[in-house]
C-alpha cells in the first residue's frame, strides 16, 4: 500500500505564498545565499554566480542561519562550505533542518573535502548536492540552474494539490488519492471520515476570516494527529475536512471529540460522518454524500457528533431520492389524496369541523407517511405544491357536502413554513376558494409557531391578509416546541390547538394542570381551543370539563376518506333529526 504523507506548514510562521506566475518565470534573477568563511573562495563564487543572480554572503554557519531567517523567502539555493569556526556547516543543516519554513530551500554544498563519509553525513542531514573543489564553474552552474528549476515545479505542485490555510490536500488532489489508492489494492479495506465545523459560514462572520482560517488550521492539526492509519487527509469545502483511512473498528466517538475540544476556539462544534469499508467502485462525490447525509441527520444534535453512514441511512436515503423523483408526477396523476380528520365539537358533541390531510399512495413504495414526505417536500420546496392541491381538495369537499344535502363544516388544511415565501399566499388561497364558490369563512388555515418565528414579517403579513379575506386561522402544535406567549398576544389567531404531546404527557403523568391552564389562557385571550390527539374517553372528559371547544383524535375519529367523512357526517344528521 502506497502511504501518502499530508505535508503541513504551520501558519503562524507562513510567509505570503509566491504568485504563481512568479514562481516559474525564467527571467527573474534567483537569489543565492553564499556561506563560506574563505574570503577568496567567497570572491569567486561571487563573481560567478552573480553574472546570473543575486548573491548575499555569510562568512559561517550562525551568520548564514540569520541571513536565512531574514531571506528565506526570497531565497532560490544555498551555497554551503563545509568546515568554517564558529558553526560548520553541519551544524548549518542541523539548524536549517529544525525549521520547516527553510525545508524548500536547496542546500548545494561546496567543499574542499573529498572525504566520502563527509558527503553521506551531508546528504544525511538533508544536502541535495555535493560538489568538490576544484569545480568545473560551468558544470556548478548547470547543476544550481537544475535544482532551482526542480524545487520551484515542486513548489508549483504543491500550491495545487496542498489547501494554503490548512495544509491538507486540496479537493482535487485528495480525490485523485483516493482512486489511486482504490485502483493499487483492491482488496484493501479502507474508512472515509467526513467532519464538517457546524455554522462555519456563521462563525466566519462573526469572527472574520483571520480566525477563521486559524481555527482551520488548528482543527486539521489535531484532527490529524488524533485519526490513525490515515492514508490521506484533504480540505473538501469551506468547513470540511475528508480523512481516507485504513478500515478501523468503531468508537471514534471520544478520540475526535477530545481533538475537537483541544482548540482553542469557543462554541466549536464539529459534526462527523463516517462511512466504513468504501466500495472501491464508488465515485469519490459519492462517497462524500453519503459522509455528508450521515452528518445531516445528526443537524439537530448539539456538541461533536459522529454519525456513521450504514444500511438504514442508505435505504432512507433511496427512499427520499424515489420520493424526489416520482413527486410531480404523483401530483398530475392524483396519487395524493386527501383525508378529513372530524373535529367533535363539545358544545354539541357532533362535527364542527375537520383537518384535511395529505396521504400518498405510492405504486411501488405503497402508502407513504406524511410524516416521511412532509419533510422532504420542505427541504426542495414542492410542499407549496402540494399545499395548494390539498386546499382546493377541502374546497371541493365542502361543495360536495353543500350538494349532498350534508351539514356543512368549517375544513382546515395546513401551510407549511415554505408558503409564506408566496407574497400573495393569501390572495392565491381566496382565488381557489372563490373558484369554487366557496365562502371564506369555512375554510381555516392552520400553521404552526415554527412557521411564525422562521419568518415572523412575511408570516404576520400574510396572516393578517387572510384575516381580512375572511379566513380563520389556527395556530397548529401549541406547546410542541418553544412557544412565546408573546405571539399569543399579537397574531391574529382565532383558534388554537393544543399539540398533542400535552395530552399524552398530562396522560401519562395524571396530571392536567398544563393543559387546563393552556385552555384557560386561550379563553382569556378571546381564542377558542381545539385538543389534538385524544385517544381516550377519559380525556376526552378531562379536557371536556376544562372548556376544550373542539376536540380531535383517534377517540372521535381517525382521519377519513372522502366517502367516509361524507358517510360520518350523514350518520350524525340522520341522529340529529
Ligand atoms: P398535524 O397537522 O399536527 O396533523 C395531525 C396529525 O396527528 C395527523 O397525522 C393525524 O393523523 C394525527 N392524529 C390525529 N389524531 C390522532 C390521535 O388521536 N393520536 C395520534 N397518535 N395521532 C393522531 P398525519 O396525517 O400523519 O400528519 C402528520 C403531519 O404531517 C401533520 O401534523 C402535518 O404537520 C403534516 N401534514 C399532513 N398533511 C399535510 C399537508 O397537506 N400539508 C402540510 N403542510 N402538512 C401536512
Ligand atoms: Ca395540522
Ligand atoms: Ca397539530
């Protein structure tokens, strides 16, 4: 197995990087760095090299150290005699050697010794020529033209297959890698690691792209050192990194969260996807989508999460991909259909109304979960779609129920977070409903806090718009999340539902002391209440007593189809008379 190192270059001792043009252009004149404490040799060299280059002197090993220090990063080669006083020219490359900013320097060392241990220890210590005087002065310069032209190609590579900020391997280069590693041992099992800083667009705002590119740098280093059997390391985007890696057994978890938490940054938090014994076949973009969905599901979880990709994830991620691709057609060809969940009214314990719900049935996947597609939808947009059709549906229905003689209630359906980006939402609503003749007032929108708060202008605008078309609106999972009571308060909202979690906590607890008190406060405000998820005929009395106005749940009734919420509703008219 071939290993590649990763060459790193701390920043804080970086210099500025040469332009590119720069590094390569032949008419430039080099400079050269002469350390020799013979005045003579010195006045010789001198004079030939300076017919093409720039010359700066050192007369021993310490004074050539300082002028590399000042130079080094104008310096093109080092001319090194081997023996002088004070430091030697051993102890120059010792010295040289300890600092990586000098290490693409070429040291060419010229000596009166012919000794052969004497060049092996040279070239030991890191020496890329060794000539012996007296020298062929054409000869010497062919060999100092070669190695400045080498080392500047080398220099050129490296600025494109080496990320500047953090050192590791450029995208491009990190993929070529992995292939090549792939193609030379197929039988080798090999991890990819993902890790990917969370809000790093965010933090690069607040903190700038000095600190930013620090951190980088930082996290690479210890992430580094802490992953072994590392076989290649690359930057692969903005925040994230790309680790290939010799196949390990699991519990990274401790080892990446304490190389995390070794940088000095505050509210840091890196999430990381592992995808283990890689398909050799596998398209290195692949690969890191599928490194990438692992993270993602991890999204809402705080701290340094580590999430590796296996079948589970990979059958959700086909799934999602089918649902993606099979949407707009299941729209034209009516695999959606709608459902009307009945809402008991207390006041007269029949229907006083109903939420339309989609449900999908889906020629290969079957019926598909609202609570599986809903999320999709909301991530590429199409919800809006789908929100639209299912709100002329419920305006269909309520023609349907006028015509066949049924008692006519109020049909809510839901808008997502997504529609609120339609700046005429309201008015698109009202086109539909008048389309079909269908009076504003039996018709509710129902939307949650989430919505509101993700958008707060655009949502309270529309609302009010709605109001004023004659809508009635319904704020859907009250207490689900964080609620503000504060929106309570200033929304234009005419009824709320209690989320269902209230009820199965109060349930569960014996305790309904939040949900009376969440009713109360709605009656305060004027609002009226409706309960969700209500399963049970003692909580349907509980919430009952409390002043709940309406009531929905698997108690009174499932969602329906549309010829059983019809068949629903003419059962209880046929009670009624
Ligand atoms: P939601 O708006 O809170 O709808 C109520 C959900 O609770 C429905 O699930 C309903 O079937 C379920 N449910 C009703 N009574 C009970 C009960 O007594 N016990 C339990 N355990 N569940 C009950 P469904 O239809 O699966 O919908 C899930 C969510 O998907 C909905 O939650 C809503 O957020 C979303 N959704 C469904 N249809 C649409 C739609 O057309 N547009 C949008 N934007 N969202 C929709
Ligand atoms: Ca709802
Ligand atoms: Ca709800």
């Amino acid at each position: 197995m071939r290993l590649f190192a990763c060459g790193r270059i701390p920043l804080a001792k970086r210099g500025p990087m040469k332009r590119l043009d720069m590094l390569l252009n032949d008419r430039d004149r080099r400079l050269v760095l002469v350390v020799e404490d013979n005045d003579i040799n010195r006045e010789i060299l001198h004079a030939l090299l300076s017919k093409e280059f720039d010359v700066i002197e050192a007369k021993d090993g310490a004074e050539g150290i300082k002028q590399l220090e000042e130079r080094y990063q104008d310096l093109a080669i080092i001319l090194l005699d081997l023996y002088m006083p004070v430091c030697d020219g051993f102890e120059f490359m010792r010295r040289k050697r300890l600092d990586e900013r000098y290490d693409s320097i070429p040291t060419f060392v010229v000596t009166a010794s012919g000794e052969s241990s004497d060049e092996i220890a040279c070239l030991e210590l890191g020496a890329n020529d060794f000539v012996v005087k007296p020298y062929n002065p054409e000869i010497m310069m062919n060999r100092i033209h070669n190695m400045i032209k080498l080392r500047e190609s080398a220099a050129l590579v490296s600025q494109l297959s080496h990320d500047v900020v953090t050192g590791l391997y450029s995208k491009e280069y990190f993929g070529r890698i992995v292939e090549e590693t792939f193609a030379a041992d197929e039988g080798a099992a090999f991890d990819l690691i993902c890790s990917d800083i969370v809000n790093f667009r965010v933090l690069n705002g607040r903190y700038g792209d000095r600190n930013c590119d620090l951190l980088l740098h930082d996290l690479a280093s210890s992430l580094v050192e802490a992953i072994p059997g590392r076989i290649a390391a690359g930057r692969i985007g903005e925040g994230t990194f790309a680790f290939l890696i010799e196949h390990q057994e699991r519990g990274w978890e401790g080892k990446l969260d304490s190389a995390v938490a070794k940088v000095p940054f505050a509210n840091l938090n890196v999430r990381f996807g592992i995808v283990e014994n890689v398909d050799h076949s596998m398209p290195v973009a692949r690969l890191y989508s599928h490194a990438t969905s692992a993270m993602e599901t991890a999204k809402s979880l705080h701290g340094n999460v580590v999430v590796y990709f296996d079948d589970d994830l990979h059958q959700r991620q086909v799934m999602e991909q089918t649902i993606r691709e099979s949407m707009e057609a299941a729209l034209d060809e009516l695999q959606f259909k709608v459902h009307f969940q009945p809402k008991c009214d207390e006041h007269t314990g029949k229907t006083g109304g109903a939420e339309a719900l989609a449900r999908w049935t889906h020629p290969e996947l079957g019926i598909v979960s609202p609570a599986l597609f809903i999320p999709i939808f909301e991530r590429n947009g199409f919800i809006t779609k789908l929100d639209l059709f299912v709100w002329e549906e419920a305006c269909k229905e309520v023609v349907r129920c006028a015509e066949l003689g049924l008692p006519v209630v109020p049909i809510s359906a839901n808008a997502s977070r997504l529609d609120f980006d339609l700046p005429d939402l309201a008015d698109q609503l009202a086109a539909i409903a008048d389309k079909h003749g269908v009076d504003h007032s039996l018709l509710h929108v129902e939307l949650t806090e989430t919505a509101y708060s993700d958008n707060p202008e655009a949502v309270t605008q529309t609302m009010h718009r709605l109001r004023e078309l004659g809508f009635a609106i319904e704020l859907d999972d009250f207490g689900s999340g964080y609620s503000s009571l504060v929106s309570l308060n200033t929304l234009p909202l005419d009824i709320i539902k209690l989320d269902m979690s209230m009820v199965q906590q109060a349930t569960a607890l014996h305790d309904f002391r939040i949900v009376e008190s969440a009713i109360k406060l709605a009656q305060t405000l004027g609002l009226k209440t409706v309960v969700e998820g209500v399963e049970t005929a003692e909580e349907a009395a509980k919430v009952r007593i409390m002043g709940c106005d309406y009531i929905q749940g698997y108690y009174y009734s499932k969602p329906l189809v549309r010829e059983d919420f019809e068949r629903h509703l003419a059962a209880e008219q046929a009670e009624r008379s």
